[in-house]
C-alpha cells in the first residue's frame, strides 16, 4: 500500500512536472509571438508614416510648383520645382484611370484627398 502510494505521488510529480514544463513552451511561444506582433505593428506604422510624409511631400510640391513664377530649372526653392511643374500641367489634362506617367495618379489621389477633406486634425493635409 505504502509503495503504492509511492508511485501514485511520483506519477502525480512526473505528471505535474509535464504541464509546467507545457505551460512554460506556450507562454515563450506566446511571448515570441508578442514580441513578432510587436515588430510587426513597429513596421506597419513606421510604413504609414512614410507614406504620409510622401503624400505631405508630394503636396507641399505640387502646391509649390502651381504658384512658382520661375521658369523650368530656375527655382532657387527646390531642384524637384520643373519636374512638379511638369507634373502638374499633365495631371490637369490627364484623364486615364491607369495612367502610366510616373507619379500621375498618386498626386491626383492626394490632390483629390486634399480637395474634400475636411479635417482639420488631418495627418496628410
């Protein structure tokens, strides 16, 4: 009896033993997790605000170049002015919805934004 119950306390510690030891892997593999989550939101939000940066950018440069009364390549503000310019004069005319112009259609997106929005806390405007 005496060694019987021996046994059953020694499975009962074996058992016991096997769920801590279970319990520790999930709560590392939770923990690794967490951490990859983690980086992953830190990417997500750190590709977010580049791409807002881009689009104030991209404003603050089409705006710029609607309103510079210097001829092409003879901007003293910024070197970008004559390839905005140029850009702008093509947006206004362009009417294709796949347009292939480089830069077409994203600044026609962040123009369109910037005409109906009306936040005034906007990240982009």
């Amino acid at each position: 009896m005496i060694q019987s119950n021996i046994k059953s306390q020694s499975q009962l510690q074996s058992k016991s033993h096997q769920q801590k030891s279970s319990r520790t892997q999930v709560l590392r593999w939770r923990s690794d997790t967490d951490v990859t989550n983690g980086r992953e939101i830190s990417r997500r939000i750190a590709h977010r605000r580049k791409g807002l940066r881009h689009q104030q950018q991209r404003l603050r440069l089409l705006r710029h170049a609607a309103t510079c009364p210097h001829e092409n390549g003879q901007c003293p503000v910024t070197p970008l002015c004559a390839g905005m310019k140029s850009l702008w004069e093509h947006i206004a005319e362009c009417k294709d919805k796949r347009c292939l112009v480089p830069h077409c259609l994203s600044s026609k997106y962040v123009l369109s934004h910037y005409e109906r929005c009306k936040d005034a806390q906007c990240a982009v405007c």
